[in-house]
C-alpha cells in the first residue's frame, strides 16, 4: 500500500507533514507513505529542505495520492512537462487535495463538475477552472476528496486511513496526535467531517 504525497518547490509544510505524520500511525509492513517530488530534493516556503522519497514516476502506481499545496502552484499547473508527469485515476486511486493542490486536479480536468474545497487565495482560481468552491474544510465524491486550510490535512489523512483501514483505524491515527485534554473532542469532530464521504 503506496500513499504518495505529491510535494513540490515552495509547498506548504503544513499540508504535506501533518498529513505524512497522520498516516504514518499505521504501522503495517506493506504500508508505505512518501513525499512525492518532481525533484531529488525540495524546498518549502519556509526554507527547510528535504529529500524526495519518491519521484513523480511512481504517482501512477500509488494506492492514494495526496496533491499537497505551495507558493510555486500555479508555476506547476501551467508547466505543461511537469502536469504530464502526474499520471492520476480516480477509477483506481484514491486521490486527495489540500488547499491550492485542488487547482492541480481541477487543471488535470479530474473534478469535473464536483465541488471542491480550497484555501481562500486559490478559490478564484480554482473557479476560473470551472469548478464550484465550498465554503467548508472537507468534501468527497467517490475517490476524490479535497480540502481547505492548512490543518484541514488531517481530514484527508484520516479519510484515506478511513477509505484503506477502517473508520476505527482512522480515529485511532488521530486520537494520538490529538491535543492532550482534548483528544476526545478533536477526534470525534475529525470523524464527524469525514464520516458522510465513507461508503456506506
């Protein structure tokens, strides 16, 4: 099992880390999560750089993909080598989008006519793209999921623990990171956010 966070120059820490250590809480041995790069290494927006643990390539095989978001966004969708690297299937992949990454998939024409969840900034962007933009942290339809806001990654973190593991296993992921005094809260409300884009 192969999640791929997809991380590009300039991303948003907060995206990208927060939903790698979430989804790291399921210690199984077939469960792999990577930050996904077009590079060896990159640089987020604020300076610390680190190294891919895969490359663009092997998105296409992924189980999940997660796009995460940055300042350099809208350099990305409109290289077109670059968007010809991301090689996404609903049909088979479980595929999320934090903040500005919901113009990735709304410029790869992978939302269609689904809503979508962005940040306040990408919105008019992600509209010019002709998708309609919620006014809410996290939405689903069928395999894909986006959300808005930096710490709405936990929602995608935990929906894609939900849609491999298991609801259970998703509260889980959670309620260990959660705020001590408040894990109770914090989780149940995570869950709450997540539970009507579940199968049922």
């Amino acid at each position: 099992m192969h999640i791929a966070i997809l991380t590009f120059q300039g991303f948003n820490e907060l995206d990208s880390l927060v939903a790698l250590g979430i989804l790291n809480r399921i210690k199984k041995p077939a469960w792999r999560v990577t930050l996904c790069c077009p590079d060896p290494e990159v640089t987020p927006m604020n300076g610390v750089t680190l190294r891919a643990q895969s490359l663009l390539e092997d998105v296409q095989s992924a189980d999940a993909v997660i796009v995460g978001s940055g300042m350099q966004t809208r350099e990305v969708v409109a290289n077109p080598e670059l968007m010809a690297r991301l090689m996404l299937n609903p049909e088979h992949q479980l595929i999320g989008a934090q903040c500005s990454g919901t113009l990735i998939l709304a410029k790869l024409g992978l939302l269609g006519k689904v809503p979508a969840c962005t940040d306040l900034t990408t919105k008019p962007w992600v509209q010019e793209s002709g998708v309609e933009v919620l006014n809410k942290p996290f939405y689903a339809q069928g395999n894909a999921a986006t959300a808005g806001g930096c710490l709405a990654s936990q929602y995608l973190a935990a929906w894609i623990i939900a849609r491999i593991e298991g609801i259970e296993a998703a509260a889980e992921a959670l309620h260990y990171v959660a705020p001590v005094g408040e894990k109770d809260e914090y989780t149940s409300r995570a869950i709450e956010n997540i539970t009507p884009y579940l199968p049922r």
